[in-house]
C-alpha cells in the first residue's frame, strides 16, 4: 500500500474497530440488563454496532488486498494493532455509566456518519449512509436515559454525574484530528472533525442541561487509542472475543 | 432450460424474512436484482439494518430455492446503495403485517429528524386504536419497537421507520 492507501487503511480500521469493541462490551449486558426491554436496546445496539464495523473492516480488508477479511482483521490481530477510540473499551460499570459512555460516543458517531455519507470515497459512503439510520435511533434513546437519570432520583442523578466525570478524559481523543484526520479531511473522504465537535458539544450540552448535570471542566484528555496505544482493558476484550476463532482456527458454523 | 427473469422471481417468493415469516424477500423490498447470464443466475439483495442476522439464512434460502427448481449456478451478492428504508416494504407487505400482528411502518421514512422525534402515530394492529404508547424503542429484532394499546390494552410489535 502506498502512504495514501495506508492512511485510509488506518481510517477504516478505526471506525471499524471503535464500533467493533463498543459491540463487544454491549454484548455483555445479555442476560444482565436491568430491565427486560433494556436488555432487547442493548442488544440490537451492539448488533448494529457489530454489523457496521463488519462493513468497516470488510472495506479495510479488500483496500490492503492481503487476503483479510473482517473476520480475520477481526480475530487475529492484538491489542496494538486496534485503532479504536479509548472511551469504547471503558469497562460496562453500572448501567448509568454504559449508557454515559455510550451517549457520549452515539453523540460523536451521528454527526460523523452523517459527515461521512457525503465522503468521495463510494465504498465510506455507502456504510455512513446506511449506518447513519440506525445510529439515529442510538443517539435518541442514549440522550433519554441521560436525562431521565439526571433528572431521575437523587441516586440515579449521582451515579450518571459520576459516570460523566469519570468519562470526560476520554472524549477529547474523538474530537482532535491527528495526521491520518487531516490526510483524509483535505482528500474529501474523511470527515471534518471540527464540524464534529461542534454538533458533539450542542448536543451534549443540550442534553446535559436538561439532565440537570454539570459537565466537567476542561481538562487534560486522553489520547492513543487511534494510534494503537491502549489502555491495559484491550487486552482482556480480545482475549474473550478471540478466544474461540484462535484457538480452533478451522471452526465454522 | 434458461429460465425468464420473471419466473426466477416468482419462484423467489418461496423465500421469506426467518424472523417475520409472512413476508418474502420482495415483499420486504430487499430483493435488488435478478439477472440470468451465461454464468448462472445472480440475485442482488440488499440488508435492512448493518446488523442484520438473517441476512445469511436469506442467502442459503435463496440458493436452495433455485436449486430446487434445477437452477445449479446461483450466486447472490449485497449491495449496500441505496440504503434500505422501510419506504421499500410493498403495500402486499404493510397489509400482511397489519394482518400478522406487526403495525406497519407509519409515515415516510425520510423524516426531518428532531433531537427527540415523535412518531407519528401508530395504530393498534390488534383494534385499530390510536391510543397507543411506545414501551420500548427497540424490540425484539432490530427493525420493530415495541408497543402497548391503551384501550386493548394488547402489547404489539411496531415495524418502526428507517
Ligand atoms: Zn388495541
């Protein structure tokens, strides 16, 4: 791959990857949601999730021609070689911070699908605009858990405040574009991410307010896990995840 | 024996959604393309959602359907664009899920979406009441939401618009 191909290589891996071990920890929740109707959102959440960064990874697959698929990209590579967003393998806590955290990703991954379905690149375009549909629906439902516990009872509002707290350090990482970013930006098919931040801090904000929540002051944040450097979670995700393929590498359904 | 295009899809109405059986492929507008050339026959289909696990039952149907009907070279292929939305259901298939049970998609998919859209309103399938409530925006497959009459008091699936 040239530099152009492997700069768009990397891009694809990380929305494949973020929605891919996002998936993965909402998979979790099955069978351990607290309410049943819950337990079915988190669910077809994380089969959303799964699904595109399937089409993601397959993009990413036929782009560096070696023969990977979005299974192999998805099984056999390690910790370093995963291009996700920290805040995504932030471990589940109770359901007030998997539902900060996932508000807090549904309201960077909308505007940047939407950005994306205008990419020049067709392939990008197509999967934005197919995934943007559903994410629609991820925003609108994360958004009203927020300001119901927020502004629920005295218990639910300190739980999703400290969720948020504790969260804040890992938002900044999707927001500020690195040199793939701006590779991308300036060939028409990435997003522009400055666009992002804006619609990510209306909406945040918005929603926030209504929640009767204080948001964080600003502070230092995160960084790394677009550029493969991971927290010590990563590891414990694949290992789970990629148990079954690596040890039996020839199963099949 | 080369058959025509129109009896290929007539001999894919055999092949339904696994997950809400009343309807077939066409019926649920995901059937793209049927096209007979020297190579066999190529169907194009095209998922609902990015998710969508049915996808490789669809797949498998559509191949034994064929073969059933002595066509041996089948290969079937995904297409993305233009994304599905519920406006491809055809009328024969919002009628037979009213009549299963399911309310069908109301309103046009396209809809301006708001921080907080309201559905339109969504008709009990069941008594046709207008006085129903949404308890679930997700159901048990990922295109349907749950919902509950307030005056048959019955809960019921909502095909939800995408
Ligand atoms: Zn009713």
């Amino acid at each position: 791959m040239n530099t152009r191909e492997q700069q768009q290589f990397e891009y694809l891996l990380r929305l494949g990857d973020s929605d891919l071990i996002l998936g993965q920890r909402l998979s979790a929740w099955l069978g351990h949601a607290p309410v049943l109707e819950e337990e079915m959102a988190t669910g077809n959440v994380a089969l959303d999730l799964v699904g595109q960064a399937r089409s993601w990874l397959s993009l990413a697959g036929e782009l560096e021609a070696q023969g990977r698929d979005a299974d192999r990209l998805a099984y056999f590579r390690d910790a370093f070689d995963y291009r996700n967003v920290l805040i995504t393998e932030r471990p589940n806590g109770d359901y007030a911070y998997t539902i900060m955290r996932q508000f807090l990703f549904d309201a960077y991954h909308y505007p940047l699908l939407q950005q994306l379905s205008g990419s020049a690149h067709e392939g990008i375009r197509e999967v934005a605009a197919k995934s943007v549909k559903e994410v629609e629906y991820h925003v609108r439902r994360s958004s009203e858990w927020v300001i119901r516990m927020g502004d629920g009872t005295q218990e639910s509002h300190q739980r999703i405040q400290a969720a948020l707290d504790d969260l804040w350090m890992y938002t900044g990482e999707m927001l500020t574009p690195d040199d793939v970013d701006d590779a991308l930006l300036e060939a028409g098919v990435g997003a522009d991410l400055e666009q992002v931040a804006w619609s990510w801090h209306d909406r945040v904000r918005a929603v926030t307010e209504e929640a009767t929540l204080t948001l964080p002051d600003e502070s230092w944040m995160q960084q790394g896990g677009k550029q493969g450097r991971h927290t010590e979670h990563l590891g414990y995700i694949l290992a789970e995840m990629q148990h079954l393929p690596r040890s039996y590498p020839d199963a099949r359904w | 024996m080369v058959a025509s295009e129109a009896q290929i899809r007539e001999w894919l109405t055999q092949v339904t959604d696994p997950e809400i059986p009343v309807l077939t492929i066409e019926d649920l507008g995901i059937l793209r393309d049927v096209r007979h050339g020297k190579d066999g026959v190529t169907v194009t289909i095209t998922p609902t959602y990015s998710g969508c696990p049915a996808m490789m039952a669809i797949r498998m149907e559509i191949v034994r359907a064929l073969r059933e009907q002595g066509v041996e070279r089948v290969r079937v292929e995904e297409v993305l664009s233009p994304a599905w939305t519920t406006d491809w259901l055809s009328q024969d298939g919002r009628a037979k899920l009213l009549a299963y049970g399911i309310a069908p998609p109301a309103g046009k998919a396209q809809r301006k979406s708001a921080l907080f859209g309201e559905p339109d309103t969504v008709a009990c399938p069941q008594c046709g009441s207008e006085r129903t409530s949404r308890t679930s925006e997700f159901g048990s497959t990922a295109c349907k939401a749950m919902y509950r009459c307030e005056d048959c008091l019955e809960p019921f699936d909502y095909f939800k618009c995408i």
